[in-house]
C-alpha cells in the first residue's frame, strides 16, 4: 500500500509525533510528512494491504485533517 494524503501537520514536534503514532500501530516500509508543501504531504508505504480510510480515520483520531491528495 502506498497512501498520500493532505493534512494540516504544521510542526516538526506534530510531524515527529504522527509518524511515530503511525510506525507503532502499523507495519510500515516508510512514513513521512512533509511540512514545507502546502498540503503538508502524508505518504505512508506498507507491505501490508492498509484501506485508506484506516490511515484517514487514524490521524484524524490524533486530532488533524487528512483526505486523499487528489
């Protein structure tokens, strides 16, 4: 699976504590957020078949928007 969504991470600290919250309750390859894009981009890559809307519900469990990146 490989996700890229849209989200409102603005800071190094939320960007750290999101992936970490991420990497600690799925398998993932790789995961990051980029802060210098104005969507703030979320991709996600896992060996595992992850729906979408499980990573979506996720972060927005942690308290930030995310939507697929159209």
């Amino acid at each position: 699976m490989i996700g890229i969504f849209r989200t409102n991470i603005n800071t190094v600290k939320d960007k750290d504590d999101v992936i970490d919250a991420i990497s600690a309750s799925f398998s993932v390859n790789a995961c990051s957020v980029d802060i210098e894009d104005c969507d703030k981009v979320l991709r996600v890559i896992s060996p595992q078949q992850l729906a979408e809307r499980t990573i979506i519900e996720f972060v927005n469990r942690l308290g930030f928007r995310c939507d697929i990146l159209d």
